[in-house]
C-alpha cells in the first residue's frame, strides 16, 4: 500500500516537472494570470521579453508591469475569452515598441494563460488588420486632443501625444499605469480626486464630464473640459473607458474678462457647472449675500433651518468649486421663500438633466423680516463645438411690481371664473330683454346651447310662463333700475324642449346705453327629487317594518299567554303596557302604506348551462384573494351541470364565503364540500367561528336581520345579504338552510336541481 501511494506521488512529480520542462521550452512568451490579471507563472520566453525573472514578476498586475504588451484590442481580447471562456486569438501593434504581436489567450482553472509571438509575416488579411492599426495610432498621435483609453480601474492602455508632448514624458512611462498617477494629474490634488470620482463613476456606466486645472509641467496651467464615456459590451458590462480633454485654457480667460462687465448688471448673475455646481456670481449676488447675511450670525441663521438644510448649506461650503464663492454666497441660496424652495429645486435639477433653456419664478427674502420680492430666473447653456455642455449661464430678474399687477389681475379674474364655473348656479347675461351669455350651467338648465345664445335666440319672453311675464319683468325691472339689483324670487321657467323647472332668480344690473345685468338662477328641482326620494324610502321602510312588527305583535301575545299561565301576572302585566306602543307603530306604518305604495323591482335570470365545479372554484378563488388571512379549502365534486344563472349563483356563493370569513376573524380555515345524488347537488360552507344561536338561525334570512349578539353586531352590514341569497336559491328551485352553535361554527347548505347535459 506505502510503495503504491509513493509510486503514484513520483509519478505526479515527474508529470509536473515534464509540464513545467515543456511549458520552460515553448518558443512564445507564456503568461498565466488570474481573474484580476495578476500574475502567477511566466515561462523563460516570458522573462526574457521583460527582462525580469519569475520572482519578480509572480504578484504583480500584467497591466502595470508589461507595458510594451498592453493595448486595447490585447485587454478587449482578454475580456472576451474570460467572457466566454473559450480560445481567443488576437493581433496588435504594441503601442510603446510599434511591434507587431499574435496572441493566444485560453482559459484555465486559475484565469487566463496568454501566449505571445511576435509576427513579422502578414497574410493579405493581416496586412489590411494592420494598416487599419496604423492609421488608429495615427489618429492617436496627430490628434489636436487628449485622448486616452482606460481600463474600467483607470489604468492607462493607449494614449495620444498630445498630452504626452505637454507633460514631456514618454509613452513607456505611462502605459498601464492609473492617468489619476501621472504628473499632470497627481501634482493638483483637487483635480485628482475630480480624477478618481469620475472613474469611478463611468465605471458604473456613467459618461461623466467636468472641468479642471491641471499642471502639464511646472510653470504652464491648462484648463480641460474632461469627458469620460464608458464602452459596453454585449454584456452590458463596461469593458473600457474613453478619456478625453478639450483645451478650454483661452475660454477660461475670455470668461475672467466677462466677469468684470457682469459685475456691473444690477441682475443677479450666476454661472454653474454642468453637474450644477456654482462657478460664479456677479457682484449684485455677492452684495445681496453679504447684506442678508449681515442681519444674523452664521450660526443663528443655521440653527433656524431645518437639519437637511444646514447639512446642504455645509455641503456647499466644503465642495465649492472655486475659491471666490464665499459661505455667505452659498447661504444666500436659502432665501428662497420656504414654499418655493422645492419647486425651485426640482425645475433646476430638471433643466440641468434635459439640457435646455429653463425658467421659472420665484420669491427672494428681503431686508425687512418676513418680506420677500419675486423674481424670474433665468437658465441657458454653453456648449462647446461638439455640442457638449460646457457651463450654465443664468440670470435672476426682479419683478415684483409685474407680480403685483398680475396678481391683482389673477384673483379679480380668478373670482370671475369660481363664479362663471359654478356647478350649482346658473349665470346669465342679458343686454335689455336679450340673453346675450350664459355659463354651462344655465346652459344645462335650460337646455339652450351657445349657439343659441350667439345668434340672440334666448329672451326673457321665452323662458317666462306666459302668466308670469308682465309682473315678474316689471317687478324685476323697477328693482334693477332703482337699486340695481333684484331681492330673490321663485319662478318657474320654461326649457328649450318646454319642460319646466323650478329656481330660485336674482340679478344686478349696469347702467349703460342698454341696461345690461347679470342674472343668477339656482335649480331648485334637486329639492323636489330629495323629496320624492325621501318618500321612496319612506314607502319600502315601512314595507320592510311590517314583517317584523307583525312577528313582534305576535310573540309579545304569545308570550303574555304564556307568563300569565305560569302566573306570572306582574310580568305579563309588564309586556301588556309594550301592546300600546306596538299598535301605535303598527297604525303608522299603515298609515305610510296607504299614502305610498312599493314600486318593486323583479330580478332577471339567465337560463344557462353552469358547471359548479368550475363556479365554486372560481369564488374560492376570489375570496382567497381578497381575504389571504383566511384559507378557503374546496372538497368534492358536483360532475353535473345545472341549468341556471352563474353570475346569481356565484352571487350566493361570494356571500356565504364573505359571511364566514367576517364572523370566524380567529378561525382561518374555511371548508367549502360539494357532493350531488341524480337529481340534486349540495354544497356546504362551513367556518369555525363565533356561531348564531339557535332560535335565530331561521330569522338570519330576512331582510335587514342582523343577529343581536354583541360580538356580531361589531361585524358591519345591513342583513340584505341572506335574504337576496334565499331569493336566488329559490328561484333556481333550491332551498337554503343553517346549522350552527354558538362558539363552534355555522354550516349554510345550499342544495339546487340538476340537469344533464344534452
């Protein structure tokens, strides 16, 4: 056994040491990695191209310590082949050494393994591959911009001149290293971590812009508009970032010298970077800051606002910009009246994310407490020749004297139209005997249209009763002209189509040429309709009240009977004084019997094919929706179709559900069983829950019953339910009937003929 263990360790020895003999012994340069392309064997071809050893190589990143082998379509193909785990090959200029190199990526169980041979004999498809190549670096080397392709971690795969040129570096020394670590960045700090926040912003898949100051070399500052787009692949995933920088250097100072003439406006004047940020003010906003600022202290203005608000106020502070935006330009942002604050910063936030002009009103504080003065804010952006948003320019415009007039305005005509819109009234104006203008409302009244109106059709003859219209237009006449307005009368008038209806009319009137007046009409046909349909009801409570009153007589009877053959007297003298009260109830309820009879309406019944299984299915269903507290439980089956209505039956059902879900509130299972003999089916439903008490189990269907029991009380409805339910059964030729017992559950068994299907 020990000589068969070691045999086979020799033997693994010996096949390591023939893998590595072998992999030492390949004429191409071997480099395996892992997944964060760190280094972890490189084969003696490999150590010869960088002229290094495998100690110092193993634990480092490829990117940052091949830099003469590090290019985009090398790092795309890397990423394909992790990707996809499959064999990738790849052709490329190096960047740094111009050689041209033939790659084999494979995937292994630790990452990738990368061999490279230089190719110096390009098939006619590889020459095309590389003049294209060429003309790429070209591009890269004679480009006017700063240009660089980045890693999604930042690192440096190819690089234009321009920057190299400004920085008097060469390429060998920046290729796959962090741009954040070159001279020109790391040497301004600020811009280094405007650097490092928007990589790691565009990694997320963010194209990110900014501006910044940077030092190409000391003694020589150059302002970049930065732009940083990030490069998906099919995967959604960023594979790559395009970094470029546009020479705003001589904006910059053109935008130093406008600066001066701003500051003679009386406008506020403000310019904000693209992220929003404020890059500058004029001396009017600068002014009108340090003059708010003067009526407090720092602190006390703080501590009177809201904790967001000072947080957002010390954000500012920290993260202006530029070094001449003082705290008191910051605070001055937190004049904004109170309930224009939100507003003000929504409509900003939206103009600066559409990137179009903005405008948008709003009020400022002033110096007197609790004073504050409007003005209308204005946005607009700068862009750069490739249509890229470089700075917002906006201006900030006191009209508070044009608020005024138009708020004036607004609610005179506001007032007007709350008038003119009325559901309710009706107005009409009249120039003489002529209805010139009515609102929708008094159009609705009367029926007439705008039309008829714009052609002269209405007059106050027309819609007057014959017998109303000469003392009522006289009485309404001396009134308008002596107090010009009229004391409100009833009237009845008369519609286009000649029906009449009854208002209530007032008016005033305008001394002129022509005496003109408005004249205002209240509909006052909805109080005849509330009647009628108090006497509606009136008619079907008393309807309903009889039943119960009769069976109310009738057990007071019984039961008087009854106590005075126990000898009860007292009590049965106690019950006979209840005989009064009752047949003064009984008489008034036949009193409103004799003054209005019930118009009752019949229900309508489909005559269908219905299959219960799939009914009772469906209802448990949608109980169990609607309830989830509650688990419904379907047992059994009918097999048989019933010639009915479905959606009456499922009617019965959803209340029989509902019932016992409203009155077992801690007994979660409801069962549902279903069984059917050849001329009937029978279907139970059954809850666990409080339980009806015997003697009332036969009244729980009549109309508007509701059990006395307290605990069943609380449960809301009307008692309409089971008596529509009986109804329903009945028609179908069924019956439906309870068990129950107090505290253990109740049963409804509804039983319904069948048919057979044809």
């Amino acid at each position: 056994m020990i000589k068969t263990t070691q045999t086979k360790y020799l033997t693994q020895r010996r096949n390591e040491t023939l893998l590595t003999t072998l992999l030492e012994t390949l004429p191409g340069a071997l480099f395996v990695m892992d997944d964060d392309a760190t280094i972890v064997y490189a084969n003696a071809s490999a150590q010869t191209m960088l002229g290094t050893t495998q100690e110092a190589l193993v634990g480092n990143s490829f990117w940052c310590f091949a830099p003469h082998l590090v290019s985009t379509a090398l790092y795309q193909a890397v990423l394909k082949a992790r990707q996809t785990r499959k064999l990738t090959d790849v052709e490329y200029r190096s960047p740094v050494t111009q050689t041209w190199f033939h790659a084999q990526i494979s995937p292994t169980e630790v990452g990738l393994a990368v061999v490279f041979q230089e190719n110096t004999e390009p098939t006619q498809c590889q020459d095309a591959l590389r003049q294209s190549e060429q003309r790429y670096r070209d591009l890269l080397e004679h480009s006017a911009e700063r240009v660089a392709m980045l890693t999604p971690e930042g690192l440096i795969l190819e690089i234009s001149q321009r920057p190299l040129t400004d920085a008097q570096v060469q390429l060998e020394e920046v290729i796959g290293k962090p741009l954040t670590a070159v001279s020109w960045w790391s040497s301004v700090p600020h811009a280094q971590r405007q650097l490092c926040a928007a990589i790691e912003q565009a990694r997320q898949g963010v194209t990110v812009r900014f501006e910044a100051r940077i030092d190409p070399h000391p003694g020589r500052c150059l302002d970049l508009a930065v732009t940083l787009t990030p490069q998906s692949g099919t995967n959604q995933q960023v594979e790559y970032l395009i970094c470029t920088g546009f020479d705003i250097t001589q904006y910059k100072r053109a935008e130093e010298e406008l600066h001066m003439v701003l500051d003679t406006v009386p406008q506020f004047i403000w310019v904000r970077q693209p992220d929003g940020s404020i890059a500058y003010c004029n001396r009017r906003s600068h002014d009108y800051a340090h003059e708010m600022a003067e009526q407090c202290t720092e602190d006390e203005w703080l501590q009177q606002l809201p904790p967001a608000d000072r947080q957002c106020i010390q954000g500012m502070w920290h993260t202006a910009p530029r070094t001449n935006i003082t705290s008191d330009e910051a605070a001055s942002l937190q004049f904004v009246h109170p309930e224009d604050r939100e507003r003000v910063l929504a409509l900003q936030r939206q103009g600066l994310e559409a990137g179009e002009p903005y405008e948008f009103e709003y009020r400022l504080r002033e110096r007197q407490p609790g004073a504050y003065r409007w003005f209308l804010s204005r946005g607009v952006p700068l862009r750069n020749e490739a249509g890229q948003i470089v700075q917002w320019f906006g201006t900030c415009t006191d009209i508070q004297r044009q608020k005024q007039t138009e708020e004036a305005l607004r609610q005179s005509q506001e007032r007007v139209n709350h008038l003119m819109n009325s559901s309710v009234i009706g107005i009409f104006f009249a120039e003489g005997d002529v209805v010139v203008e009515g609102n929708n409302t008094f159009l609705r009244m009367t029926g007439y249209s705008q039309n008829d109106l714009s052609q002269r059709r209405l007059t106050w003859g027309r819609l007057a009763l014959p017998g109303l219209k000469t003392s009522l237009t006289q009485q309404a006449h001396q009134e308008l002209v002596v107090q010009q307005y009229t004391t409100p009368f009833e009237a009845e008038l008369v519609c286009k189509d000649g029906s009449r209806l009854d208002v209530l009319m007032g008016g005033v009137a305008f001394h002129g040429e022509v005496l003109q007046g408005i004249g205002f009409v209240l509909d006052n046909s909805a109080h005849k309709e509330l009647e009628r349909r108090k006497d509606d009801f009136l008619c079907m409570a008393s309807h309903e009240l009889r039943t119960p009153l009769t069976a109310v007589k009738l057990q007071t009877q019984l039961l008087k009977k009854r106590l005075v053959r126990q000898s009860l007297h007292e009590a049965a003298a106690a019950l006979a004084r209840l005989e009064e009260p009752l047949h003064l109830l009984e008489r008034l309820v036949g009193e409103l019997l004799d003054i209005t009879r019930i118009q009752e309406g019949r229900l309508e019944y489909l005559q269908e094919p219905v299959d219960l299984d799939t009914l009772l299915q469906e209802v448990a269903d949608t109980m169990q929706q609607m309830d989830p507290t509650h688990t419904i439980a379907v047992r059994g089956t009918v097999s048989r179709l019933l010639l009915g209505d479905k959606g009456r039956l499922a009617q019965v059902f959803l209340n029989l559900i509902s019932n016992a879900i409203k009155y077992a509130p801690d007994a979660p299972l409801i069962d549902i069983e279903a069984s059917a003999s050849a001329e009937a089916a029978t279907i139970a439903v059954r809850d666990h829950g409080i339980g009806i008490p015997q003697e009332q189990c036969e009244k729980i269907f009549e109309r508007f019953y509701r059990v006395s029991n307290p605990s069943q009380l609380m449960v809301p409805g009307l008692g309409m339910g089971l008596s529509i339910a009986m109804e329903i059964v009945k028609r179908h030729g069924g019956t439906i009937t309870v068990d129950s017992e107090v505290g253990k559950g109740s049963t409804f068994r509804v039983t319904l003929l069948l048919t057979r299907e044809n």
